[in-house]
C-alpha cells in the first residue's frame, strides 16, 4: 500500500495571493461584464483576431456584429492583465462557488482538464488506478504522462448494454495491488446520470496515500439545488473535471478544473499550474471564458430556475411510466452497488422495450420531428435538460410515442441482436509505449489478437474499448463495427468510418 500521505503534503511554492471577491459576490460576472464594457468603445483594431470586428465581414453576417465585437485575444489591460484582473476574480468566484481551492477556465472542454489531471499524477507515483469505463481522453492523458494503469472494471447493466461505475471495495482490491499508485480516478456521474458513492471512494484513496480525481464532466451543475446530488469536491475529491457547457450553460467547448482545499492541496496546485500553461491555448477564446463566469453565476442564482428543469425532467419519466410503452433507465439503477444517486437532469429512456432500437428511435426523432437527443445507444436515447432551460417536454413525450414499432418480430424488451459492451483484451504494454512504438495498419480481422495502438472508442460517449497497449479481440471489432455501421454511430480513434483497419504494434 501506498503510506506516503505526508509526502503529498509538501508545501507548495509561494503562489501570488487569490485576489479579492468583488463587491457584488456571486451576483457579478466581472470577466463578462469586463468584456461588455471592452466591446462598447470605438476601437481601431490593428491586432488579431484578423476578422478585426468589422461589420462588414461573413462573421458578422452570420453571427452578427455583437459577437465579433466581443471576441478578443488575452492580455488586454483591464481584463486579463495587471494585478486584481476581472479574470481574476472570475476565477475566484468560481472557486468559491464549487467549494475549491482554486480553479482554472478551460478553453478545450472538459478533455483537456482530463489531460491535465494525467499529466500530474506521475509526482504523485508511478501507477494511475483508473475506472476502465473513462473518457477517452483520460486514456490521452495517459500517454501524454507515461504512467502505467491498472484499471478497476466498472459494473455494467448486461441488458442495456452500458456501463456503470465502481464501488469503493473495487477501489481498495485495486490498491492493494497497486503499491506504486499515484491517484485513483474515477467517473461519475455516468454518461447515463449514474452517481457514484464519491465519499466511500475518496476515504479508500485517502487511506492509502493517494488523492481522488473525479472526471465530473457531466456533474458541473451538482450542488446548486437541493434536488441534485452534491458535487464531488464537497464529498472528497482532490481534483474535479466540471464540462461546464454540458449541463451547466456555458458555451460549447468551455470547462472547468476546480481543485479542492484537502490534503493534497499544497502538491497538486503547482503542479496543475504548470500543466494547464503547457496545454491551454494561448489564444484562449474571450467568448468561452466570458460563457463560464456568466453560467457559474446563473447556477448560484438560478436555483429556482433549476428546479423548474429538474420538474420538467420528472414530468417526462412520469409521462413514460404511465403511457407503459417504454421504461426509465434510471429505475433500475437499485439493482447495482456501485449506484448511490441519479442525476435528475439526465433522462434515459429504454425504446427497446417499445419495440424499437434507440439509433432508429433517435434518428426518426432528428429527421421526423426535429428533435434531438444527447446520445442512443442500442437500447437506449438519452435526453439531457440543461440547468435552468426549460423545453417543451410534452412535444417530446408525444413525438417518443409515435415512433414505430419495426421490431414487431421480436418481444418487446427481447435481447435479439442487442449489441453487447465487449470484455477488454489483456494489457501487453502501457498506453504510451503502445502509442509510440513503431506501428503498422492491418485489416480488421487480421488485427485480433494483436497489440493495439491506438484508443478506439464508440463515441458517443467516448467510453474506450479498445486501450492502446491493449489486445484486440474479435469482440471488440464486431462491437465497433456495428457501431459504425449504426444511424449517428462513429468510432473515434479510427481510421475509417467503417472499423475496416486498425493500427496495430509492429
């Protein structure tokens, strides 16, 4: 077992002081309102972005006048530099609002707070002990870092063919053989809504030494009502990724990583630090930054807006248990140890046992009634309901339920031609020596049984299935094929659309 907690605990170099909330706390948007103010002066611009805000240009025509006016590069003074910016405290306010240390905006979504939180860990040991059903990206974290992996196998629902998450014993057994471990990372919620016992997770990390990191990317809206489950920080965990723009109202692209006040505070903070300057753009768009101080400041004062969202999400699984055609994911979440909570704004509907897959229901949807939903899997589509939006969630029902019925030829929940998460294949390398070692581009077929080398996921969600350092089953090629060949399916990592070659170890 790891012991070295008191290692974890060396101070951290002096970092400048978090500058002063402003007068208005929680009510402001001073980055936003910085940006505003910018915008509204009669500027000669001789600088870039080239589009240089005038209004006569194809931006302006598309997007109109008032968003390029508002789209500055950094280092402006007044806004992001000199001492006490609007950035500044933005940021802080941020960090007050989730309960962290500090927090840093993100320019390339949550991926890159993955990437970051990767990068640090081989301070901290040798070994990431790593829930198997991350986002891709965390596996890119891994070969960035270098760091070898043992991965702790997440429950999954058999007849919806999803994954779930992991218990704190699976944690601990994973630990055990782990002496080298650098942190434990995990995910949750799930990309189905699934909420994961974070506090049991982070005591077992913290017994043995090693800070909790939490891939919260689809969570960023926890915390702020009393209906929704609470963040990750506030139950333990040292290091949280926020996809701000999924479920919380910033614009598409923009996250956050928030660090926590623990007892790995004082090592993490420098090191994210440095990390964040080495990954993040330095033309950091002012649009997404100003959209991440003006959704943290919805979420603090829109609680009540909030609750109409968690309404509407209610309405629509009460609507679907009572019509009976189809049935509630969530409702069947009991069955699994894994599972403490659901988030109320994620609301996946089982269509099989309607009678119809969820790639077929979810593009008679898009193309039939000009609704779209998040993700569908073979069993399933999934609608989100932003915090504090609320949509018409009765055009939904009644389009949902006048969807047809083309597997008549089956009983209704039957698992005829369910296609089926597949088993991970044996780990012969680490992610990064796989990714780097000299390759070759093989049929399919002829890559079974061979070491991949590249990260093969269904996306959405982006869940791996095949790890670079990983041995490609027969499985696992049929499982991405299908996908591929599925309405909206893509296989990301792949070098074509349709899974016909991979990218083996020579």
């Amino acid at each position: 077992m790891n012991t070295r907690t008191t290692d974890h605990r060396t101070p951290s170099p002096s970092l400048s002081p978090a500058p002063a909330l402003p007068d208005g706390g929680q009510l402001c948007a001073p980055y936003a309102e910085a940006v505003l103010r910018h915008a509204g002066r009669d500027w000669l611009r001789l600088n870039v972005p080239g589009h240089a805000a005038a209004p006569g240009s194809s931006l302006a025509g598309l997007f109109g006048s008032r968003i390029t006016a508002l789209d500055f590069p950094p280092l402006l003074d007044g806004i992001d530099l000199g001492p006490d910016t609007p950035l500044g405290r933005a940021l802080a306010l941020a960090a007050e609002a989730w309960g962290a240390r500090r927090t840093w905006f993100l320019t390339n979504g949550a991926s890159q707070g993955n990437q970051i939180a990767s990068m640090v860990a081989p301070a901290l040991g040798r070994t990431l002990v790593v829930q198997r059903s991350v986002h891709s990206s965390v596996i890119d974290g891994l070969v960035l870092s270098g760091l070898d992996a043992v991965f702790v196998q997440p429950s999954v629902d058999p007849e919806q063919g999803i994954a779930h998450g992991v218990t704190a014993a699976d944690v601990a057994e994973a630990l055990e053989r782990t002496p080298d471990a650098a942190a434990v990372y995990i995910v949750s919620p799930s990309y189905f809504g699934a909420v994961a016992d974070v506090r049991a997770i982070a005591d077992t990390a913290h017994a043995a030494g090693v800070p909790l990191i939490v891939d919260e990317a689809w969570g960023s809206h926890f915390g702020f009502h009393p209906g929704l489950p609470a963040n990750a920080l506030s139950a333990g965990a040292d290091l949280a990724t926020s996809s701000t723009h999924k479920l919380a109202g910033s614009l598409t692209q923009s996250a956050m990583l928030h660090l926590a006040e623990g007892p790995f505070a004082d090592l993490l903070e420098p090191l994210v630090d440095r990390a964040y300057r080495l990954v993040q753009s330095t033309s950091a768009s002012a649009l997404l930054t100003a959209s991440l101080d003006l959704a943290r400041r919805s979420l603090v004062t829109g609680a009540g807006a909030t609750g109409g969202s968690i309404a509407a999400a209610d309405r629509v699984r009460r609507a679907v248990r009572a019509l009976g055609r189809f049935t509630v994911v969530s409702d069947g979440f009991h069955a699994f140890p894994d599972i403490v909570g659901a988030d109320p704004l994620r609301v996946a509907i089982d269509t099989r046992a309607g009678g119809i897959t969820g790639h077929e229901a979810r593009r008679r949807l898009f193309r039939d009634h000009q609704i779209m939903v998040e993700v569908a899997t073979d069993a399933a589509v999934v609608a989100v309901i932003g915090a504090g939006s609320a949509p018409d969630t009765d055009r939904f029902v009644e389009a949902l339920h006048t969807l047809p019925s083309p597997l008549t030829t089956a009983p209704a929940g039957a698992g005829a031609g369910m296609l089926r998460l597949p088993a991970p294949g044996a780990t012969k390398l680490s992610a990064r020596e796989a990714f780097l070692s000299p390759a070759l581009v093989v049929a399919a077929e002829e890559a079974v049984g061979r070491i991949s080398a590249d990260t093969l996921a269904a996306y959405p969600p982006g869940i791996p299935n095949v790890l670079p350092g990983e041995v490609i089953t027969a499985e696992a090629v049929r499982f991405l094929q299908r996908t591929a060949a599925a309405p909206n399916g893509h296989v990301r990592g792949a070098l074509d659309l349709g899974v016909t070659r991979l990218r083996v170890v020579a």
